[in-house]
C-alpha cells in the first residue's frame, strides 16, 4: 500500500461494503470516458448546457442529450438544486446521463451541504428506478459553483454510502476526479474515513501509481 498523501499522482481506491457494493475514486479522469451505465452531470437548472463537465457530456454525447433535456425543461419547468433527471447518453458509452444541479456556495450556511448530499443520493435513487447497476459521479459544485472541494468531498462520500445501502440495483458507484486538487481532497477523506458520517462496515482497497 502506498502512501497517498505524497504521491496521490493516479490512484484507485475501492471501497467494498459488507453487501459487496462498491465505490471506487478514479482519476485524474475524464468522466465522459466512463462506461458505467450512467455518468452523472453536474448540470445548471436550465439542463440547457454549459461549462466544465456539463459541456464535455453534451460535446461527447451529441445532440440527443439536449433534445431530451428541452422535452423535461418543457414537462417540468428549469430543475431545482438537490434534484435530479435522466436522458440517453447519446453518443457516449454510458447508456443514460443523470443531470442533477449542485448548490452554488454561498459561504456554506445557507444549506449548500444538505442540497449537495441530496444531488448523490437523488442520483441513486434515480438510477436504482430505472435498475440501473453502476455510475459515475463528478466532484458536483466544485467548479464554476465554488464549493470547496475539501468540504464537499466528504459530503458526496457519506451520501453516497447512505444511499448505496438502501439501492436495489445500484451495486458500483464510481467518483471520476478530474483533477489533482481534487484527487487530493478524496484521499485526505479516505485516509481517514472513520471521519466519515457513516457506520456501516466497509474495507478499503489502494492503488496508486
Ligand atoms: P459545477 O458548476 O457543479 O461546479 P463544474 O463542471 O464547473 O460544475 O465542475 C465540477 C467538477 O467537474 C470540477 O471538479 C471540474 O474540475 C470537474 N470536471 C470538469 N470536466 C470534467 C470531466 N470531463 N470529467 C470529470 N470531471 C470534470
């Protein structure tokens, strides 16, 4: 095992649940390379695109994504922050993408954390409804949205976990870490997940390189 504190380059951890259930931090990664049966898009409310992750999923995916994205604009009015919906994946490996909508952090006391958990664990039970098995999430809000990774990473672990427990289908649930920073704020949390709100039994795979 080695150390990631000073060498976090390109690492893999895996996290397995008593259930078997897993949750793998991936990067740094592009997460429109993913084949996992949903990738997650850190999206705006108006599910009409934008930059970051949200432009490289349309880009990479073509223009079915937005077609279907227009069709639920007109069902249900722009999405709000916490919620999430699924269109075909278009050109991208990954069959379908969940569009959820993270917070825009406003200091972190104005309910940021409890809409970014509601993004992770909005976006399992969406995938569980349609049986999806496996996804793959971005580090949502902490781009254009400022939440600071070292916040928000703990946040998107627990929720995750929480959620995985109460899945019927989603059994592999992958964070796809575009870049160094944020490869870093995942490990510091898995270097010490008793710090994790979460009480289950887990054990913890390495690899780094
Ligand atoms: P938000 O508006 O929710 O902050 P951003 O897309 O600006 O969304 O950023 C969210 C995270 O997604 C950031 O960590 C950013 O570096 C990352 N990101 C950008 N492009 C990709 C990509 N192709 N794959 C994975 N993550 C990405």
């Amino acid at each position: 095992m080695i150390g990631l504190k000073t060498r976090v380059q390109d690492f893999t951890i895996r996290l397995t649940l008593e259930s078997g259930r897993t949750v793998e931090f991936d990067g740094p990664g592009d997460i429109t390379s993913e084949t996992t049966d949903a990738i997650v898009n850190a999206a705006n409310s108006s599910l009409l695109g934008g930059g970051g992750v949200d432009g490289a999923i349309h880009r990479g995916g073509g223009p079915a994504i937005l077609a279907e994205c227009r069709k639920i604009v007109s069902r249900i009015g722009s999405l709000p922050a916490g919620q999430a919906v699924i269109t075909t994946g278009g050109n991208l490996a990954a069959m379908h993408v969940l569009h959820t909508v993270g917070p825009i952090y406003r200091g972190g006391d104005h309910g940021e954390a409890a809409t970014l958990a509601s993004c992770y664990r909005e976006c399992i039970r969406l995938a569980d409804e349609h049986a999806l098995q496996s996804l793959s999430f971005p580090a949502i809000s902490t781009g254009a949205y400022g939440y600071p990774v070292s916040e928000a990473a703990p946040i998107a672990i627990s929720s995750t976990l929480d959620a995985l427990l109460s899945a019927s289908h989603v059994a592999r649930v992958r964070f796809v870490l575009f870049d160094i920073a944020t490869l870093r704020a995942y490990a510091r949390v898995m270097e010490k997940p008793k710090n994790l709100d979460f009480n289950s039994s887990y054990r913890i795979e390495k690899k780094s390189s």
